[in-house]
C-alpha cells in the first residue's frame, strides 16, 4: 500500500514537492526507541518517510511512562519495536516498518545493516553500544546523527546541535568523544546535545529492576518529557536534513 500523500500537503507547502518525494523514497533507521527515540520514530512518521527501520530489545515498562511516547498502559509489558510499529501504522499503513528486535551491537551490525539506509539516528543512552554504534557507522561511511545526554536537562534553550568535537558540559558526550578518540575518531558525527550544567542530585542512589545496560545495572536519572521529546524532534529535523540535502528547501 503506497503512503497516503494527503497526510503530507503540509510537508509539501513547506519543503516543495521534490523533497516530499524523496522523503517517501527514504530509508531512515532509528536505535532506540525511548525517551528520544519514540518521538524521532512519530516526527519521521508523520514527515511521510517511506521506511522506517527500529532498532530496539527491551519492553515497556512502569519506569517508561514519565518520558516515552509508546508507554501508555495497553502497551505494559509490550516490546518497544511492536509498540512502534503498530504506532507507524496508525500514522499511515503505507510506511514500510523494518523491526530488528534486537540489541544493536558487533553481533547484529551485519544483520541490522544488510541493506542500505540513508541516515542513522542513534537515539540509546547507553555508553559502550553507543559508541560501538558509532564508531560502525564512521568505519562504514554512514550517516548518523547522534543523541548525547537529555536527561537531568530542564532548559530547551541549551539544546543545539553539531559536530561531536565541538559538543561541551554534556557528561555522556565526554565519554563518547574519549572513547572514540581511543579508536581514532575525532569529528565527523552530527550530534544533539544540551550545553545546560546539570546536578548530580538528579542521579538516583539506588536501581530499577528494569534499569539494565547489556546485564548489568544502571541508576536511573531524572528526566522530563519536554526535553527528551525536542531532543528527538530536533534529531529527526537533523537526519531530514542531511537525508534531503539537495532538495532541502532553504
């Protein structure tokens, strides 16, 4: 079933007709289906990119619900990539959904990527997949853009977008810089992130039991649904963007 274009009228007024074509040919692959990247997925959607490919192995769960715009009480328990995919549906049946259930990591990059995608976002607060994840997709020559840290954030004003050597006062993009410059990385990746200083009175002293990093556990921090949901509009805006550069209406 081909995309209903009288949902995208709008999109076409705004970026030209050209563009709103493009997009309906475009394959935009999300990791992380989240605070961040549930609203990546829904602004992606409702643009009318013609495939989404999710990435995602974890369940909805109680802790989801103060951030993540697939936590709502029928979907408890559910995996996040169907929780997604029926979302993407109810948008427009016509949107191609490629579900990858899975773990994004060494062991899955051949199999996630088997075929080509035209932007990545990486939407996963996780350190080591994260920087696995973007390290592959410089190693591949791919484009992505990538989500630094939106939690313990409450001012929209200090969120801005660029290259990862230029990011600073994000703790998590500190790291991912370290970590990459240990594998000969230093610019290249597009990134969003907040330059607001935050309070480490906003980490919690104990664990969820459903706070896990690939096996093992990890203190949930404070976060609000009003940042971590322009933190993945703005990176969905970021990979139309690069995904619709020669058409992109200026």
């Amino acid at each position: 079933m081909p995309i209903n274009s009288e949902r995208h009228i709008r999109t076409e007024l705004l970026l030209g007709e050209e563009a709103v074509k493009k997009l309906h040919k475009l394959n935009i692959t999300v990791i992380g289906l989240g605070a961040v990247g549930s609203h990546v997925v829904e602004s992606l959607a409702r643009c009318g990119v013609g495939t989404l490919r999710i990435v995602d192995f974890d369940e909805i769960g109680e802790s989801n619900f103060n951030r993540q715009l697939f936590a709502i009480e029928p979907n408890l328990g559910k995996l996040k990539t169907i929780a997604a995919q029926e979302r993407i549906k109810q948008i427009d049946s016509g949107i191609n959904v490629e579900v990858f259930n899975t773990l994004c990591h060494a062991d899955t990059f051949d199999e996630v990527f088997a075929n080509p995608t035209d932007v990545i976002v990486d939407a996963i607060d996780s350190l080591n997949p994260k920087v696995n994840i973007l390290y592959e997709a410089v190693t591949r020559k791919m484009e992505i853009v990538s989500c630094m840290g939106a939690a313990r954030k409450t001012d929209p004003s200090k969120i801005t977008t660029g290259d990862i050597s230029k990011t600073i006062m994000c703790p998590l993009a500190k790291f991912v810089r370290k970590r990459l410059r240990n594998r000969n990385i230093y610019e290249g990746i597009h990134c969003v992130y907040s330059t607001e200083l935050v309070s480490k009175d906003t980490v919690s002293e104990t664990t969820e039991p459903n706070f896990y990093d690939n096996g093992r556990l990890r203190k949930p921090m404070g976060s609000l649904p009003m940042i971590t949901g322009i933190f993945g509009y703005i990176a969905a805006l970021e990979a139309l963007k690069i995904a619709l550069a020669d058409s992109w209406k200026k």
